[in-house]
C-alpha cells in the first residue's frame, strides 16, 4: 500500500504533560523532557516482530505492567503519562453505533498502547487501566483524555459542565470509534451541549497535527477490525454516509486563544487497530501499524506542546 507517511528519520524533543493534580492547573506541572529517535513506522513499530497475543491477565501481559511498573522512580510515580478513558451513558437507538459502549476495545485497546508508548518513547507510563467519570475531581487528574464510541455519548447537566470546565482549563479530548451521519450528528448534539457557542473546525491534511511527528500523506483511516478482515474494506460499512461519505474526517474545537481542545476522529476506529494488532498480521501491516500508534503519537505530541 502507499505510504501514509514519511519513512525518514525523525528526532523530536517534546515537554509531554504527565499529570496534573487540579483541574484549576490542567496545563503542563510535570514537564517530561523527551528524546525520541523514530526511525521509520516499520523500524519503530517492530515490524511485526512485537506483534503480541494476549487475553486479558495472560502472563505476557503481567509481565508487561510489571515492567512498566518497575520502571517508574518510586518518588514520582504519580509523574507519569496516563491513560485515560472516560465512562459514560449511552443512548441505546441502534443508528448510533449498535452495541458499542464506552468500554469498546478495553482492556487489550488500553493495555496495549500504553505498553507501546512505554516501548518506543523515553515516557513513563502508569500501567494499568484508567476508567475515570466525567467529574470535576476526576478530569482534574488527566490532562489527556479518550473516548471510545463517541456516537453513543449521553451527557448529563453535570457532565456537560465538568467537561466544559475541564476543556477550558487545560485538558484535552479524542474523541474516536464512530461512523457515518446519525452518530456524528449525535455526537455533535452532546458536544453543543458543552459548548453551545463553539463549531467543531475540520482539520484537512496540511494541518500540523498530521506532520507533528510522523509526516502523513494522506488522512489515515482505521476500519474496525470485522469490516476489514470481513469485506477488506478501510470503513465499516452497514452506516448512512450521504452526508460526509465514508471518508475519515478530524474535527478540532478550539478555546478563545486558539489552543485545540479536543479533536474528533471521525470515520475512525483508532482503538480496534490498538486492540486487534495481533488478529491478523494484513491488518498490523496496513492500520495499527502505519496509522494506529504513529497517529497518536502525533495527537500527543501536538496536544502537550501547542
């Protein structure tokens, strides 16, 4: 397949935001100094040679957060990248993503990007699983934030203002794992209810967050795994797409002085080519690898440093 970015070399030094301890200072309080040398997606991703195969609680998976965990210094454990996937209510109507919930491709999803962001980075990150609510005392832990079957989303009155203050206070949303126009407009709805006065902004390829790191040439675009090793398609099909076609769409929703708050990944299904890596090795091959984890190291990169 092309090459969705550019194999050269790559050295970044990035000031990563580890943790915060109130929302009030939801920006930088733990400045990690990173030098990360990213030789190619081929080279830093194993090329499928750290493909694994796991269930949840496997040995190879134990020993994996028992080295995550041994290498954090005991002084500043809590000085860590995290993480983090918010829970939520769902609205049940069919249209808006089927059975999906906001635990959608937990734990291997989680287990294992946390694990390749300890692998091929100098970070710290917190083993483990992080479910957090969407509250005031939760948010301001997290100054980086993910939510899993974004069409499905139901905010209460107390959800909505924790998330707008959060937002507007420092942290950041990606937002991912929906399709076609009823869950986008259901996902739009809630985010209005945050910010009535805010537009989502889409992000076309010449966008900075897509050259961070990892140089693009094309929006990437990750199936669910069923769509792609079922119908090798690179959408998941059986969703209306009259209104935006099947292609991915990023959004971005900004603060007053322009600082990207949230990005929404549209069209997308990041946290299947974190969860099914080891599936099929056509699919680490062509999504988890090449756009999965390079994507998100971009979004990272570009989220603690603009």
């Amino acid at each position: 397949m092309a090459a969705y970015y550019k194999p050269a070399c790559i050295r970044f030094q990035a000031a990563l935001i580890c943790r915060v301890t109130s929302y009030k200072r939801a920006v930088p309080c733990v400045m990690l100094l990173l030098a990360v040398l990213l030789l190619s997606a081929h080279g830093q991703f194993g090329g499928g040679r750290f493909r694994r195969g796991y269930g949840y609680n496997n040995p190879e998976q134990t020993r994996e957060q028992e080295e995550m965990e041994k290498a954090l210094d005991p002084a500043f454990k809590e000085d860590t990248f995290t993480f983090a996937r918010l829970k939520f209510a769902t609205d049940d109507d069919y249209r808006f993503g089927g059975g999906r919930r906001w635990d959608d491709d937990t734990p291997d999803a989680d287990l294992t990007l946390a694990y390749r962001m300890y692998q091929v980075t100098s970070l710290k990150v917190r083993p483990g699983l992080n479910f957090i609510d969407i509250t005031p005392q939760e948010l301001a832990k997290y100054p980086f934030v993910y939510l899993a079957a974004a069409g499905r989303m139901v905010l209460n009155d107390d959800e909505t203002a924790a998330m707008r203050q959060y937002l507007l206070n420092g942290g950041f949303l990606m937002a991912d794992d929906f399709w076609g126009d009823d869950q986008w407009h259901h996902f739009y709805e809630q985010m209005k209810r945050v910010f009535p006065d805010r537009e989502p902004v889409e992000l076309t390829l010449d966008h900075r967050i897509f050259h961070a790191v990892f140089d693009f040439k094309k929006l990437p675009q990750i199936p669910s795994v069923g769509a792609f090793m079922g119908y090798r398609l690179s959408y998941d099909p059986g969703w209306p797409y009259f209104e935006k076609s099947h292609d991915p769409h990023f959004y971005a929703i900004y603060d007053d002085k322009q600082r990207m708050m949230a990005i929404i990944c549209h069209n997308n299904h990041f946290g299947d080519g974190w969860e099914h890596e080891t599936d099929d090795e056509s699919y680490f091959d062509t999504f988890s690898e090449p756009m999965g984890y390079p994507m998100f190291v971009n979004i990272v990169y570009y989220a603690t440093t603009h």
